[in-house]
C-alpha cells in the first residue's frame, strides 16, 4: 500500500472509504434530481 505502517494503512483505507461513500451519495441525489426533473418535464420516462 506505500504507507510506513499497518495502522497508517488502515486509516488511509478508512479515510477513503467514507469519501467514496459521501461521492456517491452526492451521485445519486444529482441522479435522482435529474431524473425527477425529467418526469417533471414530461419527457415520458
């Protein structure tokens, strides 16, 4: 992994874990948006 530790490693991993998880929840809600607003639209999807 590159990181000097294992405990170092672990945090990284975490660390990025919940950052993967806060991107796709902002994905998804801009998913839904979109889609709610082309329903709106009357685009027939």
């Amino acid at each position: 992994m590159g990181r000097s530790t294992t405990r170092a490693a672990l945090i990284y991993q975490h660390t990025a874990m919940e950052r993967d998880r806060a991107i796709a929840d902002a994905l998804g809600k801009l998913t839904e948006e979109a889609i709610n607003k082309q329903d709106q639209d009357g685009s027939g999807t």
